[in-house]
C-alpha cells in the first residue's frame, strides 16, 4: 500500500516549517488525510480523539507547512506513561509513539524532505528526555536510510486481501482451498448462523462480553468498554465502523456468538478486534464473519480487506488469514535511540504462559476488564 507520490514543485528545507498544530488544523488536516494515498483510519482526528479518551494524554499532531502555508505533511504522536522497572519491555517503555495501542502510525507526507524534516523534529522531542523512546510504526521499509540514527526491527505481518472490482472474480486462494472456505461458510448457514451489522448499543454491550472472554482466554488485557463506545459514537455516524455479528437461534432466541469491529477509511475495510464463543467456534461463525465483510466490501467499493497482523508465535492464526488468499506485509517499528539491552521477543506482546496464564484464566471478567483500562493508559 506503499505509494510515490509524484511532487508538483520541489520543496527546499529552508521553506518548509514543522510544528505541533493546535485545533485550528484540524479541517486541513482531515483534508490532507482524505487526499493522501497512504492515509489510514488510524490518522484519522476522530481516531485520535479515542486514543486520548482512552490514556488521557493529548495526542500531539505535528505539521509541515511549504513557504505558501500549504499543508504538505502530518505526523500523529502520543506520549506514553510506562511502567517502572522495566515491566513489560520495549513495548511498556516510555515512548513519543506514532501511534501507541494502534497497529500503524508514521508521518504521511508529500515527499521524502518533509518525512526526514517531521521526523527530525520528533526526535528532537525525545532528546532530552533519557528514559523515552521515539517510537514510529510504518510500513515502510526505509525510513532508517532517510533517518540513519533510526533504528529498524522487523515487528509483525500483516495480512492483506486485494478485492477485485467484481464479486465472480473474489477468490481465495486456490481451487482447493476457496471450496474449502466455501464449505465452511455454507456450514455456518446449514447449522442455522447468521449475519447482520449491530444497530443498537446493546449489540455492543452484549458482544463487549464476549470480547472480554475471548481476551482472558488469550491471556491478553482487553480494551475497556468505553474505548468501543467511543467507537461506536463517534466513528460509526460517519460510516468509519461497524459492529458485524454472527447470530443463532437458541430455542427461539438470537444469541450473538460471535462479532467483528470493523474500520472503513480510504480504500480498505479494517479487521480491528473480535469477539467470539469458544464453544460455538465449529460452527464457523467467524467464516461467515469475514465472507459477508468481504463480499459488502467489494459492493461499496473498497479495494483492499485488512485482516490484521499477527505474532510470530501464533502460527495457526497466521495459517487462518492465509486462507482468505490474502497477501503477506511486512511492519517495522524504529526507535530513536536504539532500546538498550533489546531482546527480539520484546517487540511483541505476547501471551504469559505457564502459571500466570491459568491464573489470568480463572480471574472474573470483570476484573479482567478493570486491569486492561489500566494497563492501557500506560501503555
């Protein structure tokens, strides 16, 4: 999804002027954003607006300006809060991140003299400041050769399904293995699963509980209600998400088991977070999930379905978005300075394992919850 983007004039340093813009921008910015190729719902000011919500901490939009005030870069950064003693590793340092708790951030600009310039000035940010880290999640690749004090780690893969401009032509994968996805979604509809966008804030409270189970079976802090809220009433009235559910009929009630929060920005529908019954999961209700989302994706336009990333120790999860024919990218994070004493493992959060996850299993659901709001103000 990475673009050139062809420059009308070139721009010279001494022209060019990067500072953090107060509320007055944010038209212009939403403007540059809906312009910009590589732009993403996780630059979006509505976005931004939830991260806030979520940790307290103001997220600080910096903008480049050429010499006739024209917006020609922005570049979203939030402060981290941490936790002491090194808990949690690099991903629980301090940080100056674009973007925490969000898969992707980084600078969207017009070429690669403003990239270098905004990013300079993010650095310059966290120069003083020992103990923090200049975080940027891009998908880019070479980031470090414009900046060479960045420092570049592989972090996840991303899958990524390109959906074609007619619905006879979405295929995923190879004849083999589109059946197989095909066999999985009619058995979802034999054994009586069904599909519908949520519509009313109790969908979102009932599915809310079977993200909380999902999240404590994988040992994993959830996200508090009040981040889905968010979601749901600011994002969702301006067509950016949308709660998906997989329903069935239980002596003649609908019960949801199973639910997707979808993005919808540029030309790509987002597979964000999920929530599903463990008991319920041979009835392919996330299959059914992701068909529909697809094929309604194709209908309203969209050219790409975003299924997310995945860690390198969850293989078969990895094997699950390969099914849907999907393509592999790469994502980076660079730091300014280099983490001391980093250990691969460290870029990702993984799950505890051992003990602590059987203990993590057994706490209530309600205290689960608790814990997540805390942990991610601070993260």
């Amino acid at each position: 999804m990475e673009a050139v983007l062809e420059n009308k004039k070139v721009l010279q340093a001494e022209k060019i002027n990067v500072f953090i813009a107060d509320s007055s921008y944010d038209e212009k910015w939403l403007e540059f954003l809906d312009d910009h190729p590589e732009g993403t719902i996780y630059h979006h000011p509505l976005w931004l607006k939830i991260l806030e919500n979520e940790s307290k901490q103001k997220v600080l939009k910096l903008i480049c300006t050429d010499e006739n005030k024209n917006i020609v870069g922005i570049f979203p950064l939030q402060y981290t809060k941490g936790f002491p003693f090194g808990i949690g590793g690099v991903p629980g340092a301090k940080r100056l991140s674009s973007l925490p708790r969000s898969p992707i951030g980084g600078a969207l600009t017009r070429n690669d003299l403003v990239t270098k310039a905004m990013i300079e000035k993010a650095i310059s940010m966290v120069q003083n400041d020992n103990d923090r880290l200049l975080q940027i999640k891009s998908y880019k690749t070479n980031l470090n050769e414009k900046i060479e004090s960045l420092n570049k780690y592989l972090w996840r893969e991303i899958y990524i399904k390109e959906i074609p401009d007619y619905p006879g032509e979405i295929r995923f994968g190879n004849s083999r293995n589109h059946a197989a996805v095909k066999r999985a979604v009619n058995k979802a509809k034999r054994n009586g699963v069904t599909f519908r966008v949520a519509d009313t804030l109790e969908d979102l409270i009932k599915w809310y509980k079977l993200y909380l189970d999902t999240m404590r079976f994988h040992t994993t802090p959830a996200r508090s209600f009040g981040f889905y809220k968010d979601q749901w009433e600011l994002l969702k009235p301006e067509g950016l998400m949308q709660l998906v559910l997989a329903e069935l009929d239980e002596n003649g009630k609908k019960i949801i088991i199973a639910g997707s929060v979808l993005f919808y920005f540029n030309k790509t529908v987002t597979y964000a977070f999920n929530g599903s019954s463990r008991k319920h999961f041979e009835l392919r209700p996330n299959d059914i999930l992701h068909w529909e989302a697809i094929f309604n994706a194709q209908k309203e336009g969209y050219k790409y379905y975003d299924l997310g990333e995945v860690s390198k120790d969850h293989s078969g999860l990895a094997a699950y978005k390969k099914k849907w024919g999907s393509d592999v990218w790469e994502m980076y994070h660079y730091y300014y300075p280099k983490p001391g004493k980093l250990e691969e493992n460290e870029l990702d959060s993984g799950t505890a394992g051992g003990m602590k996850e059987k203990i993590w299993q057994r706490l209530p659901l309600n205290i689960t919850a608790k814990i997540g709001k805390s942990v991610y103000k601070k993260l």
